[in-house]
C-alpha cells in the first residue's frame, strides 16, 4: 500500500509473548509485535513523533505523514515491557494516565475480570452467577459486568471489587490494585525526555454519565495531580473509553476550560485538516489488529473508506 496518512495510535496493556501466564487481555498486544511496529513504520520511511510535534504539525497545517504512539490508562507493563521496546528503537510515546489507579484509590476492574472469565467456570454474586463454557459465554458476562463497573461511582467500584473478589476465585483483588504504574516509574520515565504524560481522569469514569461538577473534578485533580508528580502540567488529556456517546458533549469544553492544549478520543480515523484539537481522532491497536498489514490499511485510510461505503450502503 503506497498512501501513508497522519495517524496516532491508542495502545493499552503490552504483555510479554514469552510470558507463559500472560493474560492475552483483548486490549493487549505484545512486545513482539510493538517491536515488529516500530520496525515495520520505520521501514516505511514514517517518523514516529511526540506529541507535542504531532499538535505542532496540526497547527502548522502539515499534514506529511506522521505516527504518534499513545497508551491509555497507566499499565505498570508500560514501564516493564513496553518502555524497553520504544528506548531500543528510541521512539517517543505518550502514556495517558488515570491518576486514581496509580494512587491506587480506583480499581482497574477489567483486568481482574478478564482474567476471571479467561480461567473461571462460572462467575457472579449470589443468585446472579453464570456459567463460562464458551467464548460467546466470556464476551456475554464480560459485557454485563462491565456495564455494572462503568454506572458506578468510584466507592462503588471498589465496593464491587471487594464483593467479587470474596465469591470468586480466580477474581484476584491485587490485579485491580497493583497493575498499574508506580509514580516512581513515571518519574524515570518523564526524565528520559521520552515518554510525555498526560492526564486520563481520576477513577477512569465514563464522562458522558458525569455531572458538569463532576466533570471538572475528575479533569481537574488528574491535571493537578500529574503536574505534582511529574513536575509540569500536563498539556494534553484523553477521554476514558473514547467514543462519542461515551464523551458526551460537556467533556471537551471542560477539557478546554481546565488548560489543556488538546485531547483525544478513539474514533478511527487517521488526521485531517482542521480536526476539532479537543475531539482529536486515533486508532485503536488491540489483539486483533495487532499485524502489519493492518498497520498499513489503517495508514493508508482503507479502513476508513470501506467504513463509509458500509454506511453509505445501508443508508
């Protein structure tokens, strides 16, 4: 495929493919293959750039082709696995963080559930409890349970991990509270000049659920608490889950009225003049897309063509 478009990716968990207890998260891909990544857009002759370049592009109207990597939530594998791939290949990144998981004063309950469901035979609370025999089985629960997670608020959430951990096995309490990154492994990674860090809310709530007062507390204490900690404030934010209905139409202003000089959801598209720098568009890079040749039709805008022909077709 010879057209190369500006793109920013949206990465989350990297998992070691050696790793025989790994997860195989569906949000997951492996140190592999973000080798293989860098390697395969270095191939093509395309800059992998911050994005403070990337923001700087877009203002200057220079569309040339461009990748920006970023990872959503604040993995601890971000610093064990991935950030060892982008010092090889010294590739800048961008990690966007929910404060309250680092704090560890909000769960990160979907790591614990999908390993649950990945290994368990049945899951739930008292009379709600359901049988996993199946793939189709795993996607049912997960969904229902996810739902319950994401209408919560952040006491809930952590109510919630308590009850499920109590009545499940294979729900481990400690993978909600200890696999995200430790604000030491920030701090080294922000003084090797290339990770740049940017704020993800505190308890990683949908934001379109949220009241305006609500709104502006989980976008302005993550601000606050990454510039402590980091040590400048932070310049860029990225909508947890990221889809319009999940964004809402009160975020971005929020976002813009707190100091942010841009922010990013994960409607796929690859960048176009004059995008809206509050509704900035990416690419989600997930166990399922993780090969070349999906690299290359994201790049090229295939995906977004066919998309609307679909749409278009049944309009």
């Amino acid at each position: 495929m010879g057209l190369k478009r500006a793109t920013i990716f949206c990465l989350h968990s990297v998992e070691r493919q050696d790793d025989p207890s790994r997860l195989k998260g569906a949000m997951a891909v492996t140190d592999v293959f973000l080798d293989r990544l860098l390697h395969h857009i270095k191939g093509r002759g395309i800059p992998v750039v911050s994005l403070d370049e990337c923001v700087a592009r877009l203002d200057s109207n220079d569309h040339s082709p461009f990748v920006c990597l970023t990872f959503d939530d604040g993995y601890r594998d971000n610093y064990d696995v991935a950030y060892p791939v982008l010092r090889s290949h010294a590739a800048p990144a961008a990690i966007f963080l929910a404060t309250g998981l680092l704090d560890r004063t909000s769960p990160m309950w979907w790591h614990p559930l999908e390993r649950a469901l990945a290994v368990g035979e049945n899951f739930g609370l008292g009379a709600s409890r359901h049988a996993i025999r199946s793939e189709t089985d795993r996607r049912h629960v997960y969904a229902e349970w996810a739902d319950r997670f994401r209408r919560l608020d952040p006491a809930g959430k952590v109510r919630l991990v308590e009850d499920l951990a109590e009545a499940n096995p294979h729900f481990r309490r400690s993978d909600a509270f200890e696999s995200a990154l430790s604000w030491d492994m920030v701090d080294e990674m922000a003084r090797s000049g290339l990770i740049t860090f940017g704020a993800h809310t505190v308890s990683h709530p949908v934001m379109a659920h949220l009241s305006e007062s609500d709104l502006i507390e989980e976008v302005g204490v993550s601000r606050d608490r990454c510039a402590a900690r980091v040590g400048r404030e932070p310049r860029y934010f990225a909508y947890p889950f990221g889809q319009p209905h999940e964004t809402g139409p009160l975020a971005p202003r929020v976002v813009a009225q707190a100091g942010f000089s841009a922010a990013f959801t994960t409607q796929a598209t690859t960048l176009r003049s004059g995008a809206d720098r509050f509704r900035l568009p990416r690419i989600m890079l997930t166990q399922q897309t993780q090969n070349t040749a999906a690299i290359d039709a994201y790049l090229s805008g295939l995906t977004e063509v066919i998309k609307t022909l679909g749409v278009r077709s049944h309009g």
